[in-house]
C-alpha cells in the first residue's frame, strides 16, 4: 500500500517559505526555493536513474548559511551547492 504524502508551501515573510513535507518543515529563501525547484524538475525524466547524495539536516542548513555569507560578501567564488 502506497503511504500518501502530505505536501505544503505557505509564505512565512517577505522573501521566505516555509514547505512541509509529510512532518519535515524546512524553511528557504526565495531564491533557495526556486534552486530547490529547479534540481527537481532537471531531475524528472522518463527511464533516467542518477544516484542522490544524501545529506542530514545539519550539513544542509550549514551550507545554508555558507551560500548566504557568501552571496553577501564581494568573493567570487563557486556556490558549494550548485557550483554556479
């Protein structure tokens, strides 16, 4: 029996939403969001199989908080997240 999930976005301020998935609440950034979206649907193809690398939630919001420092320095170097 397939369990069915519960998905959500609600816009929690200005710039932030806040996306439930089944019990896991993550909030993201506007821009976070819209990087989130597109590795989704870059990754949705018919008969295509790539491994994920899985990360817990703690190396996530690390860096997290490395791209934002970053995006608000005058450094020009490559996003760790997306190499972009």
């Amino acid at each position: 029996m397939i369990k069915e999930r519960r998905f959500e976005c609600v816009k929690v301020a200005k710039d932030y939403h806040e996306i439930t998935i089944d019990s896991h609440e993550f909030v993201l950034e506007r821009s976070e969001l819209r990087h989130l979206i597109e590795i989704l649907d870059n990754s949705i193809d018919i008969g295509r199989e790539d491994t994920v690398e899985a990360i817990d939630a703690d190396e996530y919001m690390d860096m997290l908080a490395k791209a934002k420092a970053a995006a608000l320095n005058d450094m020009d170097e490559d996003c760790e997240m997306c190499g972009s």
